[in-house]
C-alpha cells in the first residue's frame, strides 16, 4: 500500500468524524454512521495512522554500501 493510500483513508474516517460531530449521518462502504458510531470511527482512523506509522518507519530505513 502507498503512503497516498494510508493518507486518504485518514481522510476518510476524518470526515466521517466530523460528520457524525455536526450530527450529519455518514456512508462509508454502504454504512451509515452516525453519532453512537463515533468511538468506532475514531478507532478506525487511530488504527489507519498507527498503520502509516508503520509503513513510514519501515520506508525509510536505508542502508549504506562501500563500493572500494
């Protein structure tokens, strides 16, 4: 998955978030979320940035080469 990918489902369970905030119902998938829905969304989108976390540490680890 590309770091664009981690970003936009971020987004995703943001706008939801605040959607659900602003007491709009939100479709995400085909569900709709609303305020009893608000500790699930922001579960979702702690979980999609604990993943970029990840996907970032491990993206940028390099490494060094002697060429002699």
């Amino acid at each position: 998955m590309s770091l664009e990918k981690y970003n936009k489902m971020i987004a995703l369970y943001e706008d939801a978030e605040i959607a659900v905030l602003e007491g709009k119902e939100f479709n995400m998938n085909g569900d709709v979320l609303k305020r009893e829905d608000l500790a699930q969304i922001r579960a979702g989108r702690i979980e999609w940035e604990r993943k970029r976390s990840a996907f970032m540490r491990k993206g940028s680890r390099f490494t060094y080469s002697r060429f002699n």
